[in-house]
C-alpha cells in the first residue's frame, strides 16, 4: 500500500495532479513546437521565395514571443510572490496616472 509521500515521489505525479505543472509544461512543450514550426516556414519562405511562408513563419513567432513573456511572467510570478505583483501594480498605477495628466500650457 502506498503513502502519500510515495505517491508523490513518482516521476509523472506533477503531469498528473498538479494542475499549473501540467499548464506550463504543455505551454512550453508548444512554445519549442510553435518555435520549431515558425523556423521551418522561414526557411522555406527563404529557399522557395515564398511569401506566403514568410508571412507565416512571422505569425508564428509572434504567437511564440507572446507565449514565452506569458510563461516568463508566470515564472516570475511564482519565484517573486504578491509582494512584486504589489510593486508592479503600484508602479504601472503612477505611470498611468502620470500620462493621463494633461500638459500645462502658458504656464
């Protein structure tokens, strides 16, 4: 019979129970696909001369940049905790505050 503590230790647990593991493991697993699959497209835009390719291969490593600064941002999320999120809030809080103030003019 198996412990909890056993149960755990076992190679696949984290693709199994652990709910954000397997969301990011797949993320990143599809961010290396997207990624090799832009560079495929690139390389036969360039050989064949295809735009169609090229436009594609640019589409896709858009979709992989924004894929990768979501999982970058989770990563930072959980190695720094709500107290950098506090931070950021508060710093994007004064930046917006300080666009949204009109310029004074004759003064």
């Amino acid at each position: 019979m198996e412990t909890c503590t056993e149960e755990r230790r076992e190679p696949v647990y984290h693709l199994r129970e652990d709910y954000a593991f397997k969301t990011e493991a797949c993320a990143g697993v599809s961010l290396g696909i997207t990624g090799l699959f832009a560079l495929y497209n690139g390389y036969l835009g360039l050989t064949a001369g295809s735009i169609w390719h090229g436009s594609i291969c640019a589409f896709h490593l858009v979709l992989a940049a924004i894929r990768g600064m979501i999982l970058y941002t989770e990563w930072q999320n959980r190695r720094y905790g709500s107290r950098q999120r506090a931070v950021r809030r508060r710093g994007a809080g004064r930046l917006l505050a300080l666009c949204a103030q009109s310029p004074r003019r004759g003064a």
